[in-house]
C-alpha cells in the first residue's frame, strides 16, 4: 500500500536539512511527503522545494499560516492520497530503515489500525546527555501494550485518524497523545515497532527546557491529563519537603539525610542508570558534569510543571462551558 509521510514545520529552514537527508535515504520511499508550513517567516519553504528537487524526492509543500500543529497535520492529512500515513517532525533525523519498520506490521495477515514507532535522544553536549537520561525513556521502560507514541514516530491508517475524530486543534501541545488515547479508543491495541527509530535531540538549555515543559504542563491541563501525577509533584514539593525541614528542626537532624535519599531514589535512579548508554564518548570530567546536571535539569522541570498545569487548568475552565470539545473523555 502507498505510505504519505507527513510533517508540520515553522521557521525550520536552518535545521531541517536534517531530517530531509535521513528522508532521502530511506530504504523504503514514502509515495509522497507533505509538509504543511504555518507560516513561516524563514526560509523554510524554499528550503524544502530545493532539497527535493535535487534528491527527486515527492515533496509537497502546503503553507497554511497560523496553523498550530495539531491543524497541521489534519491539512496533511486530508490532502494525503496514501491509505497509511506515517507522522514525524522536523526536528528528528531518521533511522534509514524507520519507514521500512515503520509500515512493515501493516504487511502482516493481522495487518494493525496504528503503529507506534521509537525514538531515542540524539545529544550534541554533555547538557544533552543528562537531558536525554532525564526526560526520555530507554526501549527496557517500555510496555508495548500501554505505549503511547510520540507523533515524532508513528503510522496509522487514514481511516482510523477520521475514525478518532482527528488531532485536537484546540490544543497546542500534548496533541499526540489525545490522539493516541483517542485511537487506542477506536482501534484497539496498537502495534509496536521498536526499531522504527526517530532520532531527537534534546533542549540544549535549561531556558528551552524549561519552556518546553512549561507549555508541556499547560497542554495537560488544557486537556485534563495526568492528574494524580501532577498532585504527587505538589504533595512532593508544597507538602512533604517543608515538612521534612520541619521535622529536621524540630525533631531531629536525622531527618534530612533519611528524607535525601528517598528524594533521590525517587527522582534520580532512573536518569542515573540511563546516563552510562548516553554517555561513552564523553570524558570523566564531562560525565562528572553530567551527574552534576541531571538533579538540576529534574527539579527544574518539576518547577516547569507546577507553573504550566495551573495556567492550563485555568484556560480550561474558562471554556469549558462553551468549547463542549473539552470534554473529551
């Protein structure tokens, strides 16, 4: 069957080279790839119609300004021709066999409604790194049956994306997973393809980091998501920390070392033990500087949420009345 790829891009032109070149160099083509430009103010445009019309690759540009990127994708997708639509994002480069991987479940007797590739971090800095390890999961956390993919890296069929109702242009961000929930409601289990792989970078700054999970959070409480994550964060830091300091001085000393560790245990073993597969071309001071990073970039994130998912609850309530789309669940 005929595969479109699809993929939203803003002010992209210095980047997206990247992932041009890893498209070109698929060993499955795609029939065609759409992309759809909100607007750019860059070169971003003129930059894709000249990489493929040097590499013969079945580029179409849509440009649809002001377009979020949950609009985006529905403009690509309606104007796909292919049964299957493979999702990615301009700012990955590509395993050359992810496509192949990608769509090959849908070859089988038992063909899926969705496919939920993988992507892994792809650090240029030893900043990168502790990012990676702290904020992105390894393939051994993964529960094939529960996985919720990242629009980054996934396929489904263009009937299953009518079937759930399309991506939800009334969010900004935390869009791909209302889709996902949405699918999993219309279809059923989704299919696993691990080594459909779409490499990400992370934030190179904790200013971007902190951004991205800012509007992260505010997208969870645009869409109701995740709430008893969010109170443990709350509880966590507004209750039990002063109450540990508390009891330090009031009670005993004791109480700070004892507390230490359990907040360690909680927040930084996972991110440690996914540093070393991170980390191999790295020098021992810059490993140091990444131990040093991961507790800063963790609890900067935490903060990051805490701001963002009130501001997002509060947009909610506001429209709830009249947006009956909220109510999605």
């Amino acid at each position: 069957m005929n595969v479109s790829i699809i993929c939203t891009v803003l002010n992209e032109g210095d980047h997206i080279t990247k992932l041009l070149t890893s498209l070109a160099k698929q060993t499955r083509p795609a029939h065609e790839i759409i992309f759809v430009d909100g607007g750019s103010s860059d070169n971003t445009v003129a930059v894709l119609e000249k990489f493929a019309a040097k590499h013969q690759l079945p580029v179409r540009v849509i440009v649809a300004p002001g377009a979020n990127i949950s609009r985006g994708r529905n403009i690509a997708i309606k104007a796909a021709a292919g049964p299957i639509i493979a999702s990615t994002d301009a700012g990955v480069r590509l395993d050359a066999d992810w496509l192949a991987e990608l769509v090959k479940p849908f070859d089988g007797d038992a063909s899926p409604a969705v496919v939920a590739g993988f992507f892994l971090p792809d650090p240029q800095t030893v900043f990168e790194v502790a990012m990676g390890a702290t904020v992105l999961p390894v393939l051994s956390n993964i529960n094939p049956g529960s996985f919720l993919p990242s629009s980054r890296s996934v396929a489904f069929l263009k009937s299953a994306w009518a079937a759930a109702g399309r991506y939800p242009e009334w969010l900004d961000f935390c869009e791909d997973l209302i889709f996902d929930m949405r699918l999993g409601e219309e279809t059923g289990p989704f299919a696993f393809a691990p080594e459909a792989i779409a490499w990400f970078r992370p934030r190179g700054s904790l200013q971007a980091f902190f951004k991205q999970y800012y509007q992260y959070a505010r997208g969870d409480g645009k869409a109701d998501l995740w709430r008893k994550r969010h109170a443990i964060r709350y509880l966590t830091y507004l209750v039990a920390l002063p109450l540990l300091i508390v009891l330090g001085f009031t009670v005993s000393a004791w109480w700070w070392p004892a507390g230490g560790a359990i907040g360690v245990l909680g927040m930084l073993v996972t991110p440690y033990r996914r540093l070393p597969g991170l980390w191999s071309k790295l020098t021992w001071p810059q490993k140091l500087q990444a131990i040093l990073w991961v507790p800063v970039i963790r609890i900067t994130g935490d903060v990051a949420k805490m701001i963002g998912y009130p501001v997002g609850w509060k947009w909610r309530l506001e429209r709830l009345g009249h947006q009956p789309e909220l109510r999605w669940r």
